[in-house]
C-alpha cells in the first residue's frame, strides 16, 4: 500500500461571498485570528506527514504562492531589528524548497475539474484533498487521523461530522448503514439531498483520501449541477470498484466560506490561543453585557 505523501488544495474560487474584502485578495488569505484560513490547512496537513502539496489556483492568486515563499527583505529586517521569535515563526510556516507545487484551473468548472488538473503532478499515487474553506479544530489533526485509518483500510475515505437535521440539504451526505464506529464503510453518498431525505446527519467536512483512478473518471466526468464537474458525481462510480469509508471528525468544522463560519472560526480559535483566551473570554462577556 503506497503512503499518503501528497495533498491536493483547490485555491481557485472566487470569494465573491465576502465581495468587496476579496475583491483584491484572494478569500484564502483572510485571517483566522493572526494566520491566513491557507496557513491553518497547510498546518494540518504538514501536522499530518503531508511531504508535497498541490495549490490549484486561478487567476489572481499569486499572493498565495507569495506567502509560501521566502522574503528576504522582510528577513533581513527582523533580523536586524533582533526579532527572533518573529523570525522563527516565518522558518516554521515556510515549506522547504520543492515541497509545492502550483497549478492553474484556467476557468471555474467545478470541484472535480480543479482535483483533475493536479493529475500529473500527483501521478500514480494515493492523495489527501482537503478543501480549503473547511477548518477542523480538535486535538489532533484531522486528515493525520485519517491517515491512520488509510494504513486499515486501504481504498478511499472522506471526512465527516455530525450536523442538525434541518442542515443536511446544504451538504453532501453518507450513509454508514447506521454504525457509530469512528471509521465505517459508506453504504452511499448522496450530494445535498431534499428536506427531510437525508439517510444520515453525516455531512462531507472537506477533507478526503482518494486513489488515483478518480483522475480517469473526473476526466470522463459529464457536468453536472450547475454545469461543473462534480466531484460527488465521480466518487459514486469510483464507489462501485473500490471501497469508501467514512472517517469521524470528533472537533467543531467551520465553513470559513460563510460569513458567519467565518466570524465563529475567529472566536473558536481565539478562545483557544493560549496567549488570547483568557483575555478575549472577559471581552466577549462584556460584549454580551
């Protein structure tokens, strides 16, 4: 079984739900207390052993593949200034040489085109997605658990958690044939089903391991809703050759994609900086009055 060295991250989209802050920066960029929502994904899959990963963008983008890159100027002058802890949070946060790639999605075809233009940069191996809008606060890396579980069961696993009843058509959604264990085989998939259709609570939170086939399919791929290539539309003919499994998430997921998951992920985070929690803890109650 080939080790999961490689992650794909799609940085493609438009942001246009947070216009006019994204007019000029990519949504990526916008932080989560003093880190871009980028950074904490990337954290999570380095956490995780991820060697390499595999940036998607578009166009007007480069500053993402500018943050993940060395400044000297902005290195020299901490160095002078003496600024050693700044420095080093740079050192840590700066993947070594070689360690990203950037690829381009020319134009907005959807999910499973963007996981299709990494094929050759992938190759014939195993690969993390990790979507990244979705943050995953727990005690551990998530996709690092996942990766464990991989090393179990082979094949292709994605990452769910639990949401309410009346939320389950805003998402994709498996059914686990009613086990609680934290890793279960998919009995199948089902892309934002009606009100009241849901098989399960269990909703996709972003985070996936797929094999190397899907690129086969995503490239046969007809489009589907909204007239893009849908991911989903590929898993669910991949899902009739080779196993699925569902991997629990057992921490609190917030769509930074949404304005108020955006907001909920900075307070989230905040409470648990150790620097700032305590602190913003007595703020927020004040606000409350």
């Amino acid at each position: 079984m080939k080790r999961i060295r490689k992650a794909v991250i799609p940085v493609a989209g438009l942001g246009t739900r947070f216009l006019p802050a994204t007019k000029a920066m990519p949504k990526e960029m916008l932080t989560v207390v003093d880190r871009p929502v980028i950074q904490h994904v990337v954290d999570e899959a380095r956490k995780a052993g991820i060697e390499h990963v595999v940036f998607v963008t578009g166009r007007n983008k480069n500053v993402i593949e500018d943050h993940f890159d060395r400044q000297y100027e902005l290195e020299d002058t901490l160095k002078g200034r003496g600024k050693v802890k700044e420095l080093a949070a740079l050192e840590a946060d700066t993947p070594g040489a070689g360690a990203t790639s950037f690829t381009r999605q020319q134009a907005p075809l959807g999910l499973g085109h963007a996981v299709w233009c990494a094929r050759d940069i992938i190759g014939n191996e195993p690969f993390a997605l990790l979507l990244p809008d979705m943050l995953h606060l727990g005690e551990t890396a998530f996709l690092g658990d996942m990766i464990e579980a991989y090393g179990q069961t082979g094949g292709n696993l994605i990452g769910v958690y639990p949401v309410s009843d009346d939320e389950t058509h805003q998402y994709g959604i498996v059914d686990v044939a009613g086990s609680a264990d934290k890793v279960a085989k998919i009995a199948r998939m089902v892309e934002k089903p009606a009100r009241g259709t849901a098989p399960s609570n269990l909703a996709i939170s972003g985070r996936y391991i797929l094999q190397p086939t899907i690129f086969e399919l995503l490239s046969r791929q007809e489009r589907g809703a909204g007239g893009e290539i849908q991911l989903t539309d590929s898993m669910l003919t991949l899902a009739k050759t080779e196993p699925f499994h569902a991997v629990r998430f057992d921490g609190q997921v917030y769509d930074t994609g949404s304005k108020l998951g955006f907001l909920a992920a900075n307070v989230a985070y905040a409470l648990a900086n150790p620097e700032l929690g305590k602190d913003f803890r007595g703020i927020l109650k004040s606000l409350a009055g």
